[in-house]
C-alpha cells in the first residue's frame, strides 16, 4: 500500500547583520539575515526536503544545487512550485504539514499567520492544513545564541 508517505525535512542556516530574513516567504523585521546562496529561507527549504524524502525524490541539494548559478539569491518560494511539479508528476498531492522554526529572537508570532496563507496556497491545500510553529532554544545552542536559525518540517502526502 504506497497511498500515504510521510517525510521530514531540516533545515539550517547562519545570520549575519544586514542581510534579508525571509520566513515560510515573509520578509521578516530584523537586523539580521541568512547567509545563503538562495534568500535562505529555511521553512521552504525544509519543506521541500519533507516533500520530495516522502516522495523518495532526493533532496533540495540534489535538484536545485548551491553551486548552481541558476538559484543564486532565488526567491525559495519558486523552489516549493518546481517541487510541487515533481510530485504532482508522481500522483502525489499535499495533505497536510507541521513545521518549527527555531529562532532566539525576533519574536515570529505575528508573522506565523501569514507564513501560514502563503505556504497553504503554494501547496494547494486548506489553511486548516499547514502548522508553523516557532519556539527559541533558551539561549541554548547556536540559534539561541542568535547565531543561526533553523527548521523542521514533516509532511503526509497521499497517491491517487
């Protein structure tokens, strides 16, 4: 039986002063951003690690490498739509997904709503759907260190 798949996804990157913070494909207020050769984004990129691992597809390095000129400073909301193709082409649709972002500060609660419309539209599925969560590590570690900031993401897909 292979109607039902589940994935998970990590996701990590470095900060530094003055680059951009986009979350879930939110600009966030903060002065500090990702260090990445994409806009960072490590909500999507850990989505897009949980689809394509439930779909048995590889991972984001695989398809969209770093190394690529291609996806230099690429919006990582146009990476979720490639990756919704390769599953669509398999038969697999979305049926819901659980995300944290592990970040010290700034606080994310009044982004998560947002986060939360964005991502249920690029996946073609009810706000009801997609949880984002946000939490701080209790200055623990290199997120709550403010060093770095981090993702997870697991998602059910199901086979027509």
């Amino acid at each position: 039986m292979d109607n039902f798949r589940i994935g998970h996804g990590y996701d990590v990157h470095a900060l530094a002063d003055g680059l951009p913070l986009v979350l879930g494909g939110v600009r966030i207020e903060h002065d500090r951003g990702c260090v990445a050769h994409s806009d960072g984004d490590v909500l999507v990129h850990a989505l897009c690690d949980a689809l394509l691992g439930a779909a048995a597809l590889g991972d984001i390095g695989l398809h969209f490498p770093d190394t690529s000129a291609e996806y230099k400073g690429i919006d990582s909301l146009l990476l979720l739509r490639r990756v919704m193709v390769l599953l669509a082409e398999k038969g697999y649709a979305v049926v819901n997904v659980d995300a944290t972002i592990l970040m010290q500060r700034p606080k994310l609660r009044p982004y998560i709503d947002e986060m939360r419309r964005i991502l249920a539209q690029e996946l073609g599925v009810g706000l009801g759907a997609v949880s984002v969560k946000a939490t701080t590590e209790e200055h623990l570690g290199f997120t709550g260190r403010e060093e770095g900031v981090a993702a997870h993401a697991v998602v059910l897909l199901t086979r027509s």
